[in-house]
C-alpha cells in the first residue's frame, strides 16, 4: 500500500485515516494543500470501504490508480497555467511596445488625389445608362398654364 503512495509523498502530505464500520474497515486518504494558491481538485480525498481482506487485496491497485490520476492532474494544471501565464505576458509585452511607440514615428498614410471625373463628352453611352425622365403630360399642362391658369405659347 506505501509503495503506491511513495510518488505522491513526494509532493505532499498525505492523512490517512481508518475506522470500523460493523464488519467493514473505511479508509480515507486525504492529500494536504501544498500552497493555498493550489487547485482545489488537488486534494480531492479518496475513501474506499471493504472487508479487511478485500482491502488487502484491491487497495493497492486503487491506491496506485488514484496515485498516476492525481500526478497526471497536477501535471495538466501546471501545463495549463505555464501556458495562460506565458500568453498574459505576450498579451502585456505587445501592448506595452504599442503604447512606447511614438505617435510622431507614425506616418499618415498618403492620400491619393481624387482622379478627375470624365466630361460628359467622354462618357460613352450605355444600354443600362439611366435616361432623363421624359416630361410627362401632366408636366407639359402645368409649363403651359400660367400663374392664373392662363395657357401660354411660347
């Protein structure tokens, strides 16, 4: 059973406790926080409940099972936050070097003159070109009417 133990009490403390139950034996192992700043899932307890001789005979294989499951977590963990704190100071680096750069060794971009818009003369007709609206009737009678609704010739 300690031997299962052995990589994991190498990193922390482990409280192992063990109390009767009727018949049945209840083994708690506990693993102690080595910084307050840990994750929580770190010290997640394993208990296992069972007669004397079925904890002889299964214990060890859980416990190294457990063992390999919470190395493996803390691995993942300290991967995880290695890479979340190398991206914040990417993040940091990249706007501290835009807020250094002067705003006088920004250039504007040059603006190009307007081209000159094509005389009418030069416009070649279209098919699809809009016409000029053709004077409708109603158009025509209000230029022949005068101000008093008199007809006038031109």
């Amino acid at each position: 059973m300690f031997v299962e133990l052995m990589p994991l009490l190498k990193e922390r403390t482990l409280l192992i406790t063990v109390a009767r139950l009727d018949e049945k034996l209840k083994v708690n192992v506990i693993p102690a926080r080595v910084k307050e700043s840990e994750d929580q899932a770190l010290t997640t307890p394993l208990s296992f409940t069972g007669s004397a001789e079925e904890l002889d005979a299964e214990l060890g294989k859980h416990l190294a099972s457990y063992v390999d499951s919470h190395l493996q977590l803390g691995s993942t963990l300290a991967e995880a936050k290695a890479e979340m704190d190398a991206a914040a100071k990417a993040a940091r680096q990249k706007t501290k070097t835009s807020q250094q750069t002067p705003k006088s060794d920004q250039t504007p971009p040059k603006q190009e003159p307007p081209a000159p818009a094509p005389s009418t003369a030069e416009i070649t007709p279209s098919l699809f070109a809009p016409h000029a609206p053709q004077p409708t009737s109603a158009d025509a009678s209000a230029q022949a009417t005068g101000e008093e609704g008199r007809i006038v010739t031109p």
